[in-house]
C-alpha cells in the first residue's frame, strides 16, 4: 500500500485523493473576537428602544410647543405668557415683573427647561435676574419650578410654581445653607394662543 502525502493535507490513498473532514477543523479565531463581531446584534434592540425614545420625546414636544396666556384682574393673581418650545426650553413674561414683585423689586422674563414626567405633563426649572427699581441695583437671582398638566386636547394647561429668590453671589440651584430673600407661589390656568383665520376664511 503506497500513502503520499500532498500540500494541503490531502492524502493519496490507492491512486485516490483523500481529503481531511471539515467538520473535525477547530478555527483558531480567538472566541473574544467572535463575541465583540456579536456584540453589534446583541445591543441592537437597546439603540432601538434609545431611538424609539427620543422618537417619542421629539413628538410629545411637538403637541405641546406654543405660546400660552394666563388673562386674570390683578386682585385674581399674576398675568403672564407662556412660551414652550419642542427642543425643551420654556420662557415666561408676568404682570408683576415690571411693577413690583417678589421682594419688592422687578425682575427679567424666566428662562429655564422642561422634562416630561408624565403622559400630559411636564415639570420646568426656570431662572430669572432681580433688580431694585428705583436704583437698578443687581439684588439676586430666582430658581423657580413649574409643574404644568395638559388636557385631552393639549390647549389648556394647569399649573403651579413655586420659587426662591437669593442674594447676589448666591448659587440659586445650588444655594446650600443659605436662605431666600424671599419665596413665591402661584396656581394658575392657562390657554393655549391659536391663529384666527376665520377673518381671512370670510375675506375670501
């Protein structure tokens, strides 16, 4: 019996070619290697679910972006506009702010950002710069939050704020052991501002 043996690991076995079995070959690929090429279709379910996420966010934000009024007699409370914006900033104006309002001074629009916390909710940390009016003087800083529920319908909202205002050099979203100049509070409905097309609808 002649055995040769060929390149490859081929053997010649009575004139015929034999060749070794693919199913007893062992791959020298380190199994690391393999389990970091896995690894992109093990976390494609968690980018999935991230972007369903801020898909979600981005819609949520998109129903209740607009400019909100709150109209009351000064006895009634404070009067303000309310301005929220899809990319998750919030502005507000307020009645009082140019005649007199938390500790006896002005103050400038409030400036902050919101998150949603609930199916028709939002809660929103807002600034505001205080100023004496008759010297202009710096008198502090306010940190406010927000906490606004929308309808069914996303055109009138309830809400309340709470706030403290601190003496200048003072943190007011960090202000430790020191303690407000002053504090406010409010609840208040408000309405969402709409086009009224109804004028060019008739003029047409």
């Amino acid at each position: 019996m002649r055995i040769k043996t060929l390149y490859g690991g081929a053997l010649v076995l009575f004139g015929v070619f034999v060749f070794p079995s693919l199913g007893f070959s062992v791959s020298s690929e380190p199994q690391s290697k393999k389990a970091k090429q896995m690894s992109p279709l093990v976390e494609k379910p968690a980018a999935l679910a991230e972007g369903k996420g801020k898909e979600a966010v981005k819609a949520f934000g998109s129903r209740i972006v607009g400019t909100y009024i709150v109209a009351r007699e000064p006895d009634a409370g404070t009067s303000r506009i309310l301005t929220i914006f899809a990319d998750g900033n919030l502005s507000s104006i307020q009645s009082i702010q140019f005649n007199g309002g938390a500790a006896g001074g002005g103050f400038s629009n409030q400036q902050g950002v919101w998150k949603r916390v609930g199916p028709r909710e939002i809660r929103a940390t807002v600034l505001d710069l205080s100023y004496d009016f008759q010297t202009g003087d710096f008198l502090g800083m306010t940190a406010a939050s927000y906490d606004l529920q929308f309808d069914k319908t996303f055109q009138a909202v309830t809400g309340t704020v709470a706030g403290n205002i601190f003496s200048p050099g003072i943190d007011p979203l960090n202000p430790g052991d020191a303690e407000p100049i002053d504090e406010f509070s409010d609840t208040f409905e408000a309405q969402r501002v709409i086009v009224d097309t109804s004028a060019s609808e008739e003029g047409g």
